[in-house]
C-alpha cells in the first residue's frame, strides 16, 4: 500500500514539475527560490506521505505544502510584503496571456484576490481545494474569488473604453 502511495507521488511530482516550479515562483519571483521552495516541499511531501488519507487529493494536499513552504521562505526573508507588488506568472506551459489587458490587471490585483484566481483558473481547482490550500473558509475563498472577477471585469471595461 505505501510503495502504491509512493509510486503514485512520483508520478505526480514528474508529471506536474513545471506547474509546481511556476506555482512557486509566482510567490518568490526568484528562480532559485522557487526551486528551493519546490526541493523542501517535495521532501516535506514525501516525509508526510503517509498522512495523505485520500489519493485523489494528492494535487490539494502538495499544493498545500508548496503555498505554505513559498510564504515561509518569504517571511523568513521578509519579503512579504513585495509580493503585493510583483508581476502575476504564467503557471503552466500552456497558459499565456495573449491579451496584455489581462495581464495588467491581473498585475494590479492584490495578492489574496490574486492568488484565488490563479488557483481557480490556472491551475484549475476546486474552489473548495483553493479554500483549504488557502487554509481560508470556503466562503471566504468564494467572495475573494467574486470580488476579483469584479474587479478584472471593471479594469478591464475601462480599458476597452
């Protein structure tokens, strides 16, 4: 059952390295931070594989570990607070912004909003695993995520005018 588990880690970290790097550096916006961030999470993930109860919810259970690893690096360094102010990733190989508006706005969302979105739509999660990577209320991940649809339609209406 473990070696099971084991393998099925594996296959998960090699099929979804990419998207696991551009997750993490869309927190740190350093290259060798994200793969720092990548490299600790996976050996967390594995020293706690035996806690993963449902194999189905591996995908919301590493990310988890890897949102959380990347906001610990960043308050060990302090930067925080620059992360409201960076520029938003692509986070996997076949997302790109062809729409440069989109970007901008995305850009100017503030990172609680931000990272719901990016959760949602780019890495294509339940709004309920967005919630608990999140470790916030499902509710809470809901208005989060309808606000910043509000506020990514009006930036970019405005701009289309």
């Amino acid at each position: 059952m473990i070696e099971e588990l084991e393998n099925a880690f594996i296959t998960f970290i090699r099929t979804q390295q990419n998207s696991l790097y551009l997750l993490a550096y869309s927190y740190t916006k350093n290259e060798q931070d994200a793969l720092d961030v990548v490299q600790d999470s996976i050996q967390k993930g594995w020293l706690a594989l035996e806690k993963l109860t449902n194999r189905d919810q591996m995908k919301s259970w590493f990310y988890t570990i890897l949102v959380r690893t990347a906001i610990d690096l960043l308050r060990k360094q302090k930067r925080v607070e620059l992360i409201g102010d960076g520029s938003l990733l692509l986070l996997s190989e076949e997302d790109s912004y062809l729409n440069l508006d989109l970007q901008q706005a995305l850009h100017r969302l503030p990172l609680h909003l931000r990272e719901v979105v990016v959760l949602r739509y780019f890495e294509d999660l339940k709004i309920e695993d967005v919630a608990h990577i999140l470790t916030i209320p499902l509710s809470t991940a809901k208005s989060r995520l309808y606000r910043a649809l509000k506020l990514l339609k009006i930036e970019l209406e405005t701009e289309e005018n």
